[in-house]
C-alpha cells in the first residue's frame, strides 16, 4: 500500500503514516496522557488502533499478530507504568523471535534533566533500559529528525533475520513536533545462501547416511521453506520431527510427519538411531532437549542464518550458514535425481512413520495418566478447523495441544514456550483474531486472570474469539510439581469467578461443560462457528505430558 505523505505532519502522523506503507492495518494500543498524539492524529487510511486493557496485551496482541501472519507487528505504550507493563510480553516476543516495534513514550524533553529524575509524571532514570536485556535493538531519538530515523531503523532491524523485536521511546512533545515527510516501504530481506565449502560439506554427509532424520525449527517457518522441506524429506525418506514453532511445516497426514514431540520414548529413539540428525532453522532449546539431555545420533548436521544459533547449544559436525529457504533449495538442486512429490510406493515407505504413531497414541490412549488429555485433543482437534489459529496458553491443556494437537499448516498454532509466559493466550489471541482470523484461545482457570479484562476488548471489537478454559480448581501444572515433589499442595488452588455470570457480564455467551468429551465438541463447535467472542468451560483434571520437565526422564 502507498500512502500520501501530507505536507504538514507530527512525528506521530509520521509514524502512522510509515506503518501504513509497510502494509500494517491493525496497531494494537493503550492511550496515556503523553502518547495521545497518536489518536489525535489518525485519520482513515491509516492503520487502525485497537484499544486494548493492559499494555501488557499491546505486545501480546502485536506478538500475535505477527506470528500468525509473518508480518510486521506494532505496539504503542504510555510512559513509565505503560512501558513498564509491557516488559514481561516484549520479553516473549524476543524469545520466540518475533518481529514487531514498541513504541513507548517519555516524558517531556523540555522537562527531562539528565542524570537526574525531577519527579515528572510517568519519569524514570532510564525507561529503555528495561527493554535493553531483551530487545534485538533499543532506539532513544530525541528530535523530531531523529525518530523518524529511528522508525526506519527499527523496523529494518526488527524484520532482518534472524528477527526480533525492538524498542523506540520518544518524548512525548517531539511526538507532537512537525517531522519531514518519510515513506517507508516493504523490502525484500537478504536471504543468506551457503557458502559453496559448507554445502559441499552437507551434501557429503547426506551422501553418507542411509537414515536421515530432519529437525526442523521456527527457522523453516519465518524463512517460507515449507515446500523445499517437504520435497527434501520426500526424496530422502527422512522422517521430520518439529519444534513447537514449526508444528504444521508438514501437513498433519504427511508420510514424513512424525506429529509428536521427541520426549515421547519412541520418538527420541527414532533421532537416536538415525545416522544423520539434519536440523534446519532452530537453536535446540532446552525445553525441545531436556536441557541438553537428548540422545543424539552419531552426526549433527545444522543449517540457520544466524552463526551464533548454529553452535550455542551443540557442536555440529556440519554447520550450514544460511537462510533456510535458500539452503534447502540449493540441496535439492544438488540431488541425482528430481525432486518432487512422493511416487506410487509412499504407501510403502512411510509405513515405518505410520506405525510409529499409531504406536505413541495407542499408548497414550491406554495410559491412565494420558487417557483424558486424548480425548481432550480429540474434542478440540473434531471442532477446530483448518483456517483457525490456536493460541495455548502455559497450562496442562495449552502443554498438551502445543505439543500434541493436530496441527495442519504453519502459523495456525502459538504456543508461548519460548520465555513461558503465563497469561498469554487471551491477550496474544486479540491479534490475529484482529485481522479476521478464527482464533481458539486455550487457557487454565489460574492464567486466564493474567489478562481477564481483554474479555471486553473481545465484546467491544467483536472479535472472532473462542475462549477456552479448562478448570481444575488452581494451578494446575504447579500442583503437579509439588505432588511429583513431594512438597505440601500450597499456593496452587484458586478461587475462581462463576463463568457464566463472568461471561454475561462481558455480553458473551459462555457455555460450561463437565468433561472434556462429546459435550466439550459441541461446545467449541457451536462457539468457533458463530465468528464472534464466546467462552467455553470445562471442569477437567489433565496430567501434564511428558514434555514438561517433572515428566521428562521417566
């Protein structure tokens, strides 16, 4: 989109209009006596502001947004408390990479003394510095000059790989000031290739291994290799294992798709004995290994754009530094024989993966310990669509979708492992749902509180919505580490509201239900179909998976 830079206009004009070129609709916002220039200055044509309750829930909303699109996400903030609020959203917005600005206010430049904090309404000693140990870049500009140029950096850095998010505070009376005209537009981001030595390298290994596992990462995702992943596994018959991020590279039925995540015995197993581990765009985390526990085969191949990602965590046989996408296609392009999409004996070689699966959920489904959470997936997974995005929470229903639910194409699936934040899903889920989507928030009774008052924003916006809430009377993940523990069950049961009344309260329509059965599916169908904000309920006990740290080594 092209907008019309008018000839007179504030920093805050200029900021919108920036954010309109770069394709931006939906600014997630919460309005304070030193950001107000902002709506004084919007005008149609330029990216709408979506009030939110918290401003914890601008970056959750932003960070929603943009991992559900692979756009550019956009928060706007107060001074002081306002900035302050955000912090523990930017900070899983950073460890999950997602690309989006902040843009908080400070006070008055004309009040500001250096090295000294007067008492100025909203004043701290230095409020970046909050953002300084978690943004990929923190801007300061001062002048009305300045922060234009500091949008342009901002949003570069934020949308270069590996990407991230970033900081921009400005005084409040230079958002107010004029600014020269600025046009910010989309531009195509340099896609590392490989160095013809490192693919060399990888072409050898593969060369040499008769079985290949590939790992895939957020990587595949923010870099669009979806495709070359899957004619790349399809030519070696290479079972794929996926992160948390990149569930639905391949689609949920794909021969190649394992589905599962590699705590689940079998799976571990399956990477232990490969020859090859090919890992494509993630760091290896310490939640997706154990910490570092994970067995590994006898050569790691590894392929990311970032070099300080390709050896933080392991030290690979084979490092590939490159964007994915470009990487992968450069390999298929080395292959013998074409590349394509599974021949007529698919049948025949994903049966191993087939039957791999069937093995962990036949477990699963007999295991009294799981045997409620799989009908839980079953239920949800009956009323979910493809076209909807789901958005867990940190809770035992949230752990066990994130790790376990049929996932069928990239970007339909949040999960907020990256820092662990508590209280994500309702606010994260304001933006997709933003831009029309279909969104499935999955929640406990204990995080939904974090951020209950977005209950209105869902009303007010008329957002497409469906709250889930599984109710187990508390904290239910920390329940179980005390009980795992042997520690005495203290601060983990909670007093919670009565949800219909709650709902009503809201203008939602809110459906409780016993069990996470038939009666849940029908629930969740009926509320995901009507497009609009419903809450849905369910009184249910899970046992957390094996994906959670107390389970990791039984």
């Amino acid at each position: 989109m092209t907008m019309t830079m008018t000839q007179d206009g504030t920093v805050a004009r200029r900021f919108l209009e920036a954010f309109a070129a770069l394709g931006v609709r939906k600014i997630f916002g919460l309005p304070g006596v030193h950001n107000l220039a902002f709506w004084r200055d919007w005008e149609p044509g330029l990216p709408d502001i979506v009030g939110v309750r918290h401003e914890q829930t601008t970056v959750y909303a932003a960070d929603g947004l943009a991992r559900a699109t692979g756009g550019l996400g956009v928060a706007l903030t107060t001074t002081g408390p306002g900035a302050a609020n955000a912090v523990g959203a930017f900070g899983e917005a950073a460890a999950s990479g997602s690309p989006l600005v902040l843009v908080a206010s400070e006070i008055s430049s004309a009040l500001a003394k250096p090295g000294t904090v007067r008492g100025v309404l909203h004043e701290s000693r230095d409020q970046a510095a909050l953002f300084e140990p978690l943004a990929k870049a923190v801007f300061r500009p001062r002048t009305a000059a300045d922060s234009v140029i500091a949008l342009h950096d901002a949003v570069a850095t934020a949308l270069a790989w590996p990407r991230g998010p970033v900081y921009v505070d400005v005084p409040t009376d230079v958002l107010s000031a004029q600014a020269p005209a600025t046009r910010i537009l989309p531009q195509e981001q340099r896609r590392g290739a490989p160095s013809a030595a490192e693919l060399a390298r990888l072409m050898q290994a593969l060369a040499q291994s008769e079985q290949v596992v590939i790992w895939a990462g957020g990587g595949v995702v923010q870099s669009g290799a979806q495709e070359a992943l899957a004619r790349l596994a399809e030519r070696l018959r290479a079972p794929v294992v996926t992160t948390y991020t990149a569930r639905g590279v391949l689609p949920a039925d794909h021969p190649c798709a394992i589905g599962l995540p590699p705590h689940e015995p079998e799976v571990a197993d399956l990477v232990a004995r490969a020859d090859l581990l090919l890992a494509v765009g993630t760091d290896f985390d310490g939640m997706m290994t154990r910490h570092w526990r994970m067995p590994l085969p006898r050569t790691l191949a590894v392929i990311d754009c970032s070099a300080e990602e390709l050896t933080k965590n392991y030290q690979p046989d084979v490092c590939v530094l490159g964007d994915a996408r470009e990487t992968l296609s450069a390999v298929l392009e080395q292959m013998d024989s074409p590349a394509g999409r599974p021949d007529s004996s698919a049948e025949r070689w994903g049966e191993p993966v087939r039957n791999l699966r069937d093995e962990v959920w036949t477990r699963l489904a007999e295991d009294p310990r799981s045997a409620e959470a799989v009908r839980f997936l079953r239920s949800v997974e009956a009323a979910v669509g493809d076209d909807t995005v789901v958005v867990c929470d940190m809770a035992v229903p949230g752990y066990w979708y994130g790790g376990y639910g049929r996932v069928t194409r990239p970007r339909r699936l949040q999960y907020p492992v990256g820092w662990g934040t508590l209280g994500y899903a309702l606010p994260a889920a304001v933006g997709p749902a933003a831009t029309g989507e279909r969104v499935l928030a999955i929640c406990g009774d204990g995080g939904i509180m974090f951020g209950l008052g977005e209950l209105a924003t869902l009303a007010q916006e008329q957002l497409p919505v469906t709250v889930l809430v599984v109710d187990d009377g508390g904290y239910g993940m920390l329940r179980y580490d005390q009980e795992v523990a042997g520690d005495p069950i203290r601060g983990v049961a909670l007093t919670g509201p009565r949800w219909s009344p709650l709902g009503e309260a809201f203008g939602i329509e809110t459906v409780e239900v016993d069990g996470v059965g038939s009666q849940l599916e029908k629930a969740l169908r009926q509320a995901l179909d009507a497009r609009a904000p419903r809450l849905v309920v369910a009184r249910a006990r899970l046992t957390p998976p094996r994906t959670t740290s107390p389970r990791w080594f039984e």
